[in-house]
C-alpha cells in the first residue's frame, strides 16, 4: 500500500491483504468492519469516510449503482464533530437503553433469559431513554435530534404527506425545524443517513429504507447499464433501447455513462460503452 495511492486505493489494499474470511467480515459491517476501521489509519481521512469508503468497495462488488451514488456524495462531504458525536451518542444510548430495560424487568419477575428476550413498547422505550439520558448526562444536539426524527419522519411519510418520499424541506416542516441553522444540519444528516442505508435518495426525495417505491432516476441508471449486456453500445444505440431517444434523453444518458465510468462499471472505447468485465 502506497502512500502515493487514493483512500479508496489504500482501502482496497488493506482489504485484500486480508484472508477472504475477513474481509468478507468486513465488508458485511458490524464489529469486524469497527475494528478493521480502529486499525487503520489514512491522512485526512475520518472513520466515518474509512467506513464508506468499505460500504464502496462492497457495492462495487454487487455493481449496486444507486448506493454508490449515495456514497460518493457522503464520502465528498467532511461532517463535522458533532454529528460524529451524535452517531457516537446514538449507539451508547442504545447500550444504557438495553441495559435498564433487561434490569427492570428482572425487578418485575422475569428470568434473566426472558429479560433479554424483552421488547419494550414505544412508550416503555421512549421512557427508558429519558432515565438513561439524565442518569448519564448525554444531552442531544441538532445532528441527533435529526438523526432520530428524520427516519421517524420517513417511516410516517404516508400517513403525514400521503406520499412515501419526501424532499429535504418537506421533512423539516414535519419535524418542525424548517428554519435558520437547521436546513444544514438535516443536508449533513440527510447524507449520512443515505451512506448508512437507513434512508435512500432518489433525485432531491428521500424515503425510509423499508419503504417500496418505484424509483425513476434508479430505473433509468439500471436501464443504461443493463442496456449494455452483450456489448458495446453507442449513446445513439443506448437511448434507442432503453426509449429516450430525443435531445433530453441522451444528455442524460451520457451524464449516467460518465458515473458508471468513473465508477469502473463500464468502459469506453471508439464511442461506444461496455460493462467492465469485472463487473458484469
């Protein structure tokens, strides 16, 4: 590994001179990913761009085009600390959270086992959450109160504005925070929470993970790249196939193309478009 080479270079590096065992680990997230993350360390790069830059190598692995849309955009981004500390603060609430619950159902009878087994309600957890918060100080700031209601929001979204997706501004007035120094701090989070697959983007509209929708700037990547099984192809051919063969249409075709080449899934030779071999 070449100090010479990019952070994704460096990380691709690393990764391969892991055993496929591990590596598999760590491409898969979790602990693995965390200590892999803790044990290396690449100038003017932070652990939450380390791990994007791994969540790309595995999406490069699938040729999963609209995750690495996301993950571009977050990996191009320098957050500040105190959404770190929000993600920080996010996972040891869940620890102290967890921890009271099983406590106080052992106080209420249960079995140590049955105790673990143990889902709280919203109520019971919301509960648990403000005696954890004031018995440990962790306060939260704005990145955390988004974190929290940006993905409460989406998960309502249809219920709220009768549609599942919804842009930045439609979010925001939902939470209530449509206003002054809030707008960049849901841009910051609203990033974070793509790179993370807890929410997707599709064009300037965002929706929870969970929710299934028809996803057109999604389909039309899939439809350039898929058009180009079998061989090489001209933007001319690329728009006939897929049906956007007008002026508009191979604009954007060729915007989807010069991605998917920056991306190393298709190359180009002679004005024509290929998937990568190690891709396809």
């Amino acid at each position: 590994m070449s100090i010479m080479d990019s952070p994704y270079e460096q990380i691709v590096s690393a990764l391969e001179a892991l055993s496929p065992f591990d590596r598999d680990a760590v491409l898969g997230g979790g602990e693995y990913r965390d200590m892999f993350i803790d044990n290396i360390s690449i100038t003017g790069v932070t652990p939450t761009q380390i791990d994007f830059y791994i969540s790309k190598v595995a999406a490069h692995q699938t040729g999963d085009v609209v995750v690495l849309k996301q993950l571009d955009e977050a990996i191009e981004q320098t957050f500040e600390d105190e959404l770190s500390q929000a993600v920080h603060n996010q996972e040891l609430l869940k620890e102290h959270i967890r921890a009271y619950v099983v406590q106080e159902q052992v106080a209420n009878g249960l079995t140590f086992d049955e105790a673990t087994a143990y889902q709280p309600t919203k109520v019971e957890y919301q509960s648990a959450l403000q005696v954890v918060r004031h018995k440990h100080g962790i306060v939260p700031n704005k990145h955390e109160i988004l974190l929290n209601a940006i993905e409460e929001t989406l998960e309502n979204a249809t219920t709220i504005y009768g549609r599942p997706d919804l842009t930045k501004t439609q979010i925001l007035q939902a939470c209530r925070k449509d206003k002054g120094t809030w707008r960049g701090v849901a841009s910051e989070t609203l990033t974070y929470l793509a790179a993370k697959n807890r929410i997707t983007k599709v064009g300037a509209r965002y929706h929870h993970k969970n929710t299934r929708l028809r996803m057109v700037e999604t389909d039309f990547t899939r439809k350039v790249f898929e058009s180009l099984y079998g061989g090489g192809r001209s933007i001319n051919a690329i728009v006939k196939r897929i049906g956007y063969d007008n002026v508009f249409g191979r604009k954007k075709v060729r915007q989807t193309l010069d991605f998917l080449e920056r991306e190393g899934l298709v190359t180009q030779t002679n004005y024509k478009w290929s998937q990568n071999a190690l891709y396809s």
